[in-house]
C-alpha cells in the first residue's frame, strides 16, 4: 500500500479521506481513504476533511467524523 498524500494543491500532507462529489445527487461524499483512485475523487488530509465546504446547494455526506481519522 502506497501513501497518499493530500490532492489539494501545496498541502503534500498524508491523505486520511477520500471525498467522492456525486454530480448527479449533488452530494460530496466525505469516507474513508478509497482503496483505488477514482474519478471525481479527492484525497484530503485531517485538516482539508474538516474544513471541507459544498458548493451551494449541495450536500456533504460525512461517513467519517475527522476525530476518528488517524493521522
Ligand atoms: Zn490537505
């Protein structure tokens, strides 16, 4: 297994969650770290999942609580 490191640009630390958007639904789907990459998904480290924000009129589903993620 591989490290991940956060998608956001300059930020470079460890990814500890994936977010999916799901265009359809308008959700952005906050989990844990994906096995695979897929598309429209984002990995984020600690500090990005807990400030992560929907665009207007979508949802964010959080499957995971930031306090539970290991760093
Ligand atoms: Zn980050």
């Amino acid at each position: 297994m591989s490290a991940r490191s956060c998608s956001k640009v300059a930020c470079g630390r460890d990814a500890v969650a994936t977010l999916t958007y799901d265009y359809a639904d308008a959700m952005a789907v906050l989990g844990p770290l994906a096995i695979r990459r897929e598309p429209h998904s984002y990995d984020l480290c600690e500090r990005h999942a807990e400030r992560l924000s929907a665009p207007q009129g979508w949802q964010i589903v959080r499957h995971v609580t930031v306090g539970e993620l290991q760093s």
